[in-house]
C-alpha cells in the first residue's frame, strides 16, 4: 500500500498508525461484533471514548479547571455564527471587535455582524494579508463583549506569535489549524474554537474551549445546538453527535501522547518548518509570501520567482508522492501544510525536490 | 471477526460490505496514497463523491427535479431550528403548525417556538404517544407557514401510513428514520430531513430535500451554515463538510442500489417486521406498545407481559449476538431497530429467541 506526503490544507493527513487501527478495529470495535461508528452515542464504549478524548485532551494541553471542552457540530465557521450569539449579549452594547488577517478572519466579522455592532480593530488586508497587524488593545472600548483574532492564517501562512493582552475582555480565538501544534498559556484566552480536520482528526466537528463563566449568555433566538451551554450540560450529547469523529480524535491525541505531547510535537514542527523557510531564504527561485516575523508553521506559503514553471513544480511534485502542495484559490502559488501528522521524513522530501527543481530549471 | 446483528436505534449497523469496502480503501483511496478522509472537500476525488450520492439518491429516490438534495451539518435536531429559520418567513404571519407524535416531534416544536408562532395541530401524548392522531389540515389557518410531522418514531415505535394532504402549505417531515426505506411521493412534500445514521450512514450530517422555490426566505439572523439557500449555491460545500459521512452514503447507496433499490428494500423490510410483530401478536408473552394501525417499520416495540425479566431477556439476547436490543430511557422495555441494513436472518435470530426465552419463561 502506497502513501504519499499530503500537503494538502485540511481535511489533513492522519498519522499512519493512527489511519492503521482505526481501520483494524473498524468493524469490530474491540470485540464488540460492531464498529465504533455502527454503535450509540449513549453506549458504554462510547462514554468511554469521550472521556478518554476529555482527559487527554486536558493532559496534553494543560488546560484549566475553569475551562470546559466541548464537541460542537459545523466545523470552526459555524462557530463564525455562535461565537458572536453566546457572547455578544456578555454586555448589553453588543459590541465586538475582530482582527483582520486573512480570508477566515473576514469571514468571521462579516457573520458577527448578523448579532451586533462589529468593529474591525486592526488588518492587514492593505498588504494582502503578508502580516499579523499592529493591535492595540488599549484601543477598545472597554464595553466590548469579547475580541476576535485567527491564530494561523492558513491561506496567507502568517501566524500571530504572541498573543495580545486584551484584559477583561475575553479574548477568542479560532485555533484551528494550531491547537495542539504549539504549547499556548489558555488562560489568555476566553474561548478558542477549532475544526478538527489540520491537527486533531477527520473533518466535521469542531472543539470549543470555553471558560465556564461565559457560558449561559446565548441570544433568545440562538438554537439550541450552537447554543454552548447546551453542550456543556449534555457533555456534548444533546442529540447524536459526529461519534466517529470524537474517536479519531481520541486515536490522534494517543499518537500525541506517544510522540512525547506537545512540547515535543511544537519543536518538531519548528524543524520541519525551518527545514522548508531555509530553502526559500537561502534561493532566489523561491519567494516566500509572508513576513518573516509572521510566519506559520503549519502552513509554508511561497512562490516561484518564475510564476509560469508553477503547474510544471506540482505536477512533478505529485510524481514523487508529494501531494497537495497548490496555494489557495484565493492566492495562488505553493502551499505546504505540514500539520503534527506529517512526519520530518515528508518536509525533507520536500526540501530536495524543490533544490532538485530549482536545478533544473533555475 | 464476529459481527452481532446489531438492533440500535442510532447510530446503527451499517451494511457489512460497506464497512468492508470501506475498511479495504481506508489508508488508501483507489490508488490515490491517502485515505477520503484526509483529502481536500474540494478535491477532485471528492468532487466524484458528492456527485455521485447525488446521483444515486436521484435514481434511487425518484426525487423530482424541482427538489434540491442538501448535506448539512448537525444531524436532524439542528433542522428543528434551520426549518423554522429557512421557512417561517414564508408568511408574515410567521405561524407553523406541528403534529406531536413523540419525543423528537416535541422537541422540534419546542425548538421552533423560539422563531414565530407555533401551534399543536394534533397530539397523541395523552396515549403516550402509541398511534399517529387524527389531523385534518383544514383546520390549519391558510396563512401557516408549513405544517411538521416526524415521519416515523423511533422511541414509540409508530409511523404514518398515509401522509397529510396540506395542499398550498408546505408540509415539512423529519424522515430521519425512514428516508429510502419505504416508496415515498416527494410531491407531497415542501421539505424532508434526516440524520443520516439510520438508513443513510454515519451520525453527524444530515440531507435536506427541499422545494426550489422554499429557499432564499431565511429570518435575517439565520446562521449562514443553518440556510438552505447557502447550501443550494455551494453544493453543501461553503465550509469544509464531512466528506467521510457523505462518502460512507455514497457507498451505502451503491449497496442499495445492489440490493435492488426501494421498492426491494421496503418489501424486505415489511417481511421483516411482519415476522417480529407476528411474534408478537401470537403470544400473550410479548406486549406491543403501538396500536397496530399505526405501527413502525423501522422500529418495533414492546414489553414483556412479565416486565421484571426485561433485563434478563436483554442480557441473554446479547449475548446470542442480538445486541443493543433495550428501549428508550423514556419507555423502557424492548426496541428492535430493523433499518435497511438488518438482514431477514437477524429478525429470524431474534424470533426464535423470542419464542425460546417464551418457553422457558412462560
């Protein structure tokens, strides 16, 4: 069986042995005579499973007491929507205030605006989104209901280093492409949301990381199912939730935990990352597009300085089992997504095609 | 590898070569290096997916032309509120009618009173729930909005026979357990939802199939991942969907294209249930909970005449491979949840077992 190096943006390569016992166990779930997937989101396996996902989860990240986990459906954008209806009504200006710095970003204030009076607190959309804007948090009004930031910028491969110090106005972040990826101080943040497709499991379902006192704020009109405090009274059960994807979770943060956690998982990354950055920096075939004090490591955006030999560079790139590697629609050019589940091994790979590539066409 | 036949409400057993086939292509997508699960939504492989469960549905289903399939996120219980929010604009009146036939209908109605004014247009409650009531759409004001029914209930063990002409109202079912397991006129219809992880596949995604000229009326506060309309514009593709659930109805659909189609699978599953109920109704040891007018198809309930050896029952039943057979919380008592997957031999299994525990209990 052949596997190749997925590059692509998510929904993201799995680790192997991960991808390697779902499959052995999918359908007979551990003697079960039926596949985890086949089976109630009330059975006793399963109970197990979410509890399992909860204490790893919480032993891999550090996460407070105070903060609770919850298995929302809809991915990360319809959180778009139900950040802004549990906790804009936090006071009763309705006011929120969102950080520009690419595509989701955008996205994210244009749904809020549905809920209440949004203000865009910084952007960097004049320079195409090559940087993490200047923000000031003394700039707020101190009525803000809570400050919206994108931790990684999957399609302009920026990231915000540090994070800003909003104060008493609980700071939310959409960590979707970084939980997990890096080690992060969660009492800086209200709440952070994330898909799980980049760095925690398969796609469709998200995790809300939440502070307990900012739950029971939800608009009237908000439904019950993206209302969180639903979630946090039913431990996410409050009707049939994506059962199989909570156990692809469970299975990733077992690899976590057997790679050594996430101080371990953060250094590789930075190797992996650097690995790529060093053949951009050190050519001038290759031009990376976001500023350097920026940069992701999770997403390496670049382009050739000869924009025509693109086509040519992923064509040959997919020959050699290095798949995916095409920027955004929105951008163009190269992307690599190299989440915790691709290996050293993929990013070196990738290293000697481009030197390869630039050789020959240089 | 032992399989149970599998008797759960939901999630439920899926058709053993889909799981096969699905286990077989897990880490390795024909060819592709990677598993479904790990690739792009807007990959050309998936791309052939979406495209092709649309198309089987279409040939399976006889769904008119005028109707648009959805994928949307949440299952069935986020539609209690997508449908108010998409359609109770569609009168300025904002009034929808409900038909209470059980737990989740309740809970619907319930949902939808955030979003206008609602009204109990017949209940069975003061049964509990044991027969689907009388209901006379004339009595509905003309400038109702649409009018809900839950095709079939999973806790009760009921289902309608004959559907409610509504005539220029839109009539709304939440078909969650019954969609392409019974011959449906999709005319009656204005809008049908179901949780895929009864007959369709996994939990965590639901279809909607709606009437062209019911979208495009969403209440302004809609989330943008609750509107019909944001679905029908990106082919269920504004955000990253759940590409797995999708592909795993593919391949359910595929199978039951196989099997014959609809008009096989129903056949089948009224033999199916003929040979529970008969059991049934043969003996004074076994009690059924819905009138027989009335009853379900999909799930067959009932009590013991001597209710204190339900528990022995349940465990003896288990562990002769007939799993997950105990009912609801609210009810008690037994559920045979027979889906389309549920081969004759499991309901032949679990007669003899019926008449065996009868004679030595009786």
């Amino acid at each position: 069986m052949k596997r190749v190096f997925n590059f692509g943006a998510g929904p993201a390569m799995l680790p192997t042995s991960v991808m390697e016992k779902a499959r052995d166990e999918f359908l007979d779930y551990r003697g079960l005579g039926a596949g985890l997937i086949e089976i109630s989101h009330r059975s006793k396996e399963f109970d197990a499973v979410i509890d399992r996902t909860d204490a790893l989860f919480r032993e891999l990240s550090g996460l407070p007491d105070n903060y609770r986990i919850l298995y929302v459906h809809g991915g990360a954008q319809m959180q778009f929507s139900a950040i802004p209806m549990n906790l804009i009504g936090l006071n009763p200006a309705h006011k929120a205030a969102y950080v520009e710095t690419g595509n989701f970003a955008s996205i994210a204030r244009k749904e809020a605006q549905r809920y209440g009076n949004i203000t865009v607190a910084a952007s960097s959309e004049s320079s195409n989104f090559d940087r993490i804007p200047a923000f000031d948090p003394a700039s707020l009004d101190a009525d803000t209901s809570y400050v919206h930031i994108t931790g990684n910028n999957t399609i302009f491969g920026t990231r915000w280093n540090q994070f800003p110090d909003t104060g008493k106005i609980p700071l939310v972040a959409d960590m979707t492409s970084e939980l997990l990826s890096r080690k992060l101080d969660y009492n800086q943040f209200g709440a952070i949301f994330a898909g799980l497709q980049k760095n925690l499991g398969p796609a469709g379902l998200a995790v809300v990381l939440i502070r307990e006192d900012l739950l029971g704020h939800a608009l009237p009109y908000t439904p019950a199912l993206l209302d969180y405090a639903v979630y946090n009274k039913s431990h996410s059960l409050q009707n049939t939730n994506n059962t199989f994807a909570i156990y692809m979770m469970c299975l990733v943060l077992e690899w976590l935990k057997e790679q050594g956690g996430v101080d371990v998982i953060e250094a590789r990354n930075e190797h992996k990352a650097k690995l790529i950055y060093d053949a951009i920096d050190s050519s001038d075939f290759y031009i990376g597009s976001a500023q350097k004090a920026d940069r992701s490591i999770m997403n390496v955006t670049f382009n050739l300085a000869k924009p025509e030999l693109s086509d040519t560079f992923l064509s040959e790139a997919n020959k050699q089992g290095l798949y995916a590697l095409k920027g955004h629609r929105l951008v163009g050019g190269i992307r690599a997504s190299i989440y915790n589940a691709m290996p050293v091994e993929g990013c070196e790979a990738l290293v000697a095609f481009m030197k390869d590539f630039e050789q020959r066409n240089g």
